[in-house]
C-alpha cells in the first residue's frame, strides 16, 4: 500500500500535536514516543519502493516537519531560540530517522531519533534542559499572548499621525494585528516574526538575524517581543544576550535621522551607555506596571 505525502503531513501534525507541552528531558520516564498513525505510516514506508517517493515529495515532507518542529518549541517556550543552521540540522535528524526505517525495528528508531532531538536542544538551548531535567511529566510552559492593534497602541502611546514611514514592527505575531492596521492607514508598515511567512509586507525569520539595514526604517516598534526576550536571556545569563546587544546596536542603526524605536519594557542597563549626542531616550511608565522606552536618532 502507497503513503502518500498528504497522509505522511497529516501524520505529522498528529505527532506533534500529542507531543506539545510534554517535557522531553523527563528523568523518570519517556514522555513522548510515535504514537500508533506514526508507526504505521514508518512501516508503510519501509514497505514502499523508493522511486514511488519523489525528492520533490521529500522537500515537502522535511519542510512541514521543520515547520511543526519549530512551531511546537515556540508555543512551549517562546524564549527558545533557533536559526538558521538550526533548520539545516533538524531537517538531517529527520532524515536519519527516516533512512532508519529500513535497518531498525520501530522501538529502535523511536529511541535513536528522540536521542537526537535531546542531543539538539542541549546543543542549541541548553537553557532549556536546564529547567526541564526533573520529573515533571510537562515542560516548563511560558504563557505568550499576541495583542490587538488598538491595545498596543494604547500601551506604547503611539500616534499614528507622528508616525514616520516607513514602519516596521519587530515580533509582529503570527496575524500581525498592528502591521495590517497600520497599512489599512495607508502607512508603510512591514512585520518580521518567526511565526509569520514571507508574503507582502511581512518577513519570516529571526530577529537576531534579520537585515535591518542602514537608515533604513523611519519608525521601529516592539512591544512584549525583542526587549523581553533581551531580558530574559539577560537574566538566565546563557550567552544569548550578548546577541541581543549587538542587534540592539544594528537596530538602532537602521534608523533614518530623526527615526524613532519605541518598545516595551525598557533595558535600563544598555539604554544608559546610549551616547546623548546620537540619541534621545525617553522612558514612561505604562499600564503594565513596567516602562516603556523610545530612542530617537539625533
């Protein structure tokens, strides 16, 4: 009998939706195995002849995997962090373990391929084995919300007729509420999120590896995205904030003169080393209880 690559993409979206939340660094038991449709797509698989699965097929399959593996991380922990080699290296662990399917029995497979997915978080975010090497059968969950486009305006205080084009707003969400609101303006506003997918006026990615460019944006926003996680990594002392520090500096370089970079909360500790020829800084307390902050290039 014949898989096909619908079916295999089905399968695998079942997989991990039954996997999300569970704690893979359990030190009492397994908490995450193939569940009975991965089993029985594995071994339909090895049944199958090669030249009835296309690499077209293949680029397909490894896509939504790397797509769902990246997604069920990201809904766990959104201060998890993966780039670009990342992808590269999960989209090789997945397959391994399907060229395992003709040499190992499915609990060997199983075993070899969730082996390599630990070998990976310790490798990439150590942090997060750090908090989730203990016997809680659920991972550490981090609750992340996305914001409608009137409330973050409220927040951070903008006004979008002092709004200098053209915008971008950085960790704009998966429906990027503020981008489509501000473009529904008539303003030039653009979204980059990791969650999001190149398309229009919104990029997909990093934001510790995007290309900001050089007095490029008139006006940068970010709010509970870029700064929080800078905090976070800041405050788990993980190397990652030293990442953090630079992008800071290029974001503040893409900015044309007299562009403005509003977020929230505030990083008190690299905004005081900010030199007051090249830059204004103001800070606000907002309704949160933390303070906002807006930099405007001199």
């Amino acid at each position: 009998m014949k898989v096909s690559v619908t079916e295999l993409v089905d399968v695998v979206n079942q997989q991990f939706q039954q996997s999300l939340f569970k704690n893979l660094f359990c030190t009492v038991e397994n908490q995450i195995h193939f569940n009975i449709n991965t089993i029985k797509a594995l071994q339909l698989l090895n049944e199958q002849k090669s030249d009835e699965f296309t690499n077209e097929d293949m680029d397909v399959l490894l896509q939504n995997i790397i797509n769902r593996f990246f997604l069920t991380f990201y809904r766990t922990d959104p201060y998890i962090n993966f780039n670009a080699e990342d992808k590269l290296i999960i989209r090789q662990i997945y397959l391994l373990m399907l060229r395992d399917v003709s040499k190992f029995q499915i609990e060997e497979i199983e075993k070899r391929h969730y082996e390599r997915i630990c070998w990976f978080i310790r490798k990439t975010n150590p942090g997060i084995y750090q908090i989730n090497s203990n016997s809680d059968r659920y991972a550490k969950h981090f609750t992340s919300a996305e914001y409608s486009s009137a409330f973050q305006m409220e927040l951070l205080g903008i006004d979008r007729q002092h709004l200098k084009e053209p915008i971008l707003d950085i960790g704009c969400g998966e429906h990027g509420y503020l981008v489509r609101y501000l473009r529904e303006q008539n303003l030039e506003a653009f979204g980059i999120d990791r969650l999001q997918i190149d398309k229009d006026y919104f990029f997909n990615g990093n934001w510790l590896e995007f290309e900001y460019g050089n007095q490029r944006w008139g006006t940068i926003i970010s709010n509970l995205s870029f700064s929080s996680h800078f905090l976070h990594h800041f405050s788990q002392k993980d190397g990652l904030d030293i990442y953090y520090a630079k992008v800071y500096m290029k974001i503040l370089k893409s900015l044309v003169t007299g562009g403005t970079w509003i977020y929230a909360p505030s990083v008190t500790y690299i905004e005081n080393l900010l030199p007051d020829n090249k830059y204004l800084v103001s800070q606000s307390l907002i309704d949160t209880g933390s303070y906002k902050t807006v930099i405007r290039k001199l």
